[in-house]
C-alpha cells in the first residue's frame, strides 16, 4: 500500500511539472510581441534574416516575427503604409519615393540587411571572357522601371561607357516573379536573377551566369527594414529589439561557415537541397553582400541616390537625416 501512495505521490509531481512547463511555454508565448513583416522577396540572399527566425534571435527578443510575402518594393510600402504590416522589407529605394510622394507619416529605413546587389546576370550563351560590351544590340530582361536591380544594371552600363537606352534594350515589362520563367520560355539573351534561380538555371543548362550586379554597383544599403514614423515612435523598444536580432543574424552568417548557414536556413528553403543552399551562400559571401553592422552610411545612402538618379527616378537627393531612424 505504501508503494502504490509513493507512486501517485511521484506521478502527481511529474505531471505537476510538466504542466508547469507547458504553461511556462504559454506564458512565453503570450508575451512575446508580434511583428509582421512584408518582405519583398523569399530568397537566399536574405539569409541573415531567416538564421535569425530560426535561431530564435528574434523569440530572444521578446518578438513573434511574421513574414508576409509582397513582391515588388512597391507593394511592401503598401502594405506598411495601409497598415497590413508594421515593418517593411525592400530596397531602401522605396522609402525614398514614398517620402517624395508627399505623405506625411512616411517610412524610415532603421536597418539594413545586404550591402550590395543580389542579382546575378544571366546569359542563354556562354561566355570565356564576358564583358559589359557583350550587351550591346542585346535583350535584357531587367527588372521593374525603377526598381534596385534594373537601376543597378543601367548605372553599371553607363560606367562603363554603354547606353542602357540606345545600346541595349532592356525589357523591364516583365514582373518580378516571372522573370525566369520568361527567360526559360525563350525571351531575352540575359536576365538578371536572384538566387536560386540563377544556379537553378545554371544546373538545367539553360542559362550561364556571367557577372554579379552586386560587384559592379558597389556597396549600397541595398536591402532594409522601414516603418512609418508613427510606428516607430510608437515602439522604439520593439524597433530595437528587432534590430538587435538581425545584427545577431548577421554575426551568425559572419561567423559560420557556408554549409552551417545552410543548415541553418534549410526549413526556410524546402525545395532547396542543402548543397544548392551551400553553393548559393558562397556565392553571395564572395561578393560581400552582407555587411557586419546593421548601420549603413551616408555615403552608400547618397550612392544609392547616384544609381537613382543615373536612371532619371529622382531628381534631387533626400537628406540622409530625413530617412533613416537612429537611436538618440
């Protein structure tokens, strides 16, 4: 008798923990903040961003991230700027021309997540010794008019003594998403690709790459985060927060190796074996595309404002002050 009283004793207090455990987790749960985020691609050059959703830097945080896919830069300041999303993720381009455009509670840039160019160029002809001057009398599928990618290209070409209007037609009707697809189907002789796509390209024969737009723009705060002034008044703690689980995305991608990065974003890319992911992060590794700090200078800010201008999108430079939010 008395060992069956031990025994309910020791059960009562094995399922009293656990239950002090699951409702830890509850509790855990219910505190953390969410956050949705409309990001303007899923695409392996953000990979400091997904080693930070599933590393849990962003839980360490206090922060429940979501991630909303809105393709087009446009499309994600929308989405911020109508409320469907507290944080916008795209070219800090955007935020430029929502600022231009009048609105008041406009959108401040608080963070960046790439440096460079992500967008590799794609030849349907291989090349030994590929040249910019290769372009000329060619048909390029770019990008959106006025988008980071398209621009890039078109700044590149200039610098190097090439008319993106005269030399080279570049079709920038073709939306985003379906850019390889319409490569694939036979139209253009180059296209400029974000990873995967390039290598996939690559691996069905079907495409070469040539050239990283990235080494050829320069380092720009290509990719960041913004949200309305509003907001972020509204939540300097949640905006740091957020900032500091990034910079932890990026220290872990800085500080492991291409197949651990791999490892560490596979859930994020399902269809993507881990020796495609490996290949792809090297890649981008090698053109520096991450930076180490979330903090990006004026002077890529007003490089930034070059390349825009270069491609007659703006006409005069906004103040670095004006759009990007730094802690007092």
């Amino acid at each position: 008798m008395k060992k069956i009283i031990i025994s309910i004793v020791c059960a009562i207090i094995i399922l009293g923990c656990v239950l002090a455990v699951l409702l830890n987790f509850k509790d855990k749960d219910n505190k953390l903040q969410k956050v949705k985020v409309a990001e303007v691609a899923h695409t392996i050059f953000y990979a400091p961003q997904y080693v930070a959703l599933t590393q849990g830097f962003f839980e360490d945080e206090g922060l429940d991230v979501e991630l909303i896919l809105t393709s087009g830069a446009d499309k994600v300041t929308a989405a911020v700027l109508s409320g469907d999303a507290h944080i916008g993720f795209s070219g800090s381009e955007a935020t430029i021309y929502v600022y231009n455009g009048g609105e008041k509670d406009y959108l401040k840039t608080f963070a960046q997540l790439t440096q460079k160019d992500g967008s590799f160029l794609v030849s349907r002809e291989k090349f030994d010794n590929f040249t910019l001057d290769d372009l000329k009398g060619k048909d390029v599928i770019g990008g959106r008019q006025g988008g980071m990618p398209e621009m890039t290209l078109e700044w590149a070409l200039k610098q190097n003594g090439i008319d993106p209007k005269k030399d080279v037609n570049i079709d920038t009707s073709v939306a985003f998403a379906a850019m390889s697809g319409a490569f694939i189907s036979g139209i253009g002789d180059f296209v400029s690709l974000f990873e995967p796509n390039a290598l996939q390209l690559e691996q069905q024969g079907l495409g070469y790459v040539v050239s990283s737009i990235g080494e050829l723009g320069g380092v720009v705060p290509y990719t960041s985060y913004s949200a309305r002034i509003s907001y972020i008044e509204k939540n300097p703690d949640t905006i740091e927060k957020f900032t500091r689980a990034i910079q932890k995305g990026l220290d872990y991608v800085h500080n492991h190796s291409d197949e651990e990065v791999a490892e560490a974003i596979m859930s994020e890319f399902p269809d993507t074996s881990k020796n495609d992911l490996t290949k792809v992060i090297k890649r981008y590794r090698e053109i520096e595309a991450w930076p180490t700090t979330t903090v990006f200078s004026k002077e890529s800010f007003d490089h930034l404002q070059e390349i825009m201008q270069e491609a007659n999108e703006l006409d005069e430079k906004v103040s670095f002050d004006e759009l990007m939010y730094t802690k007092d």
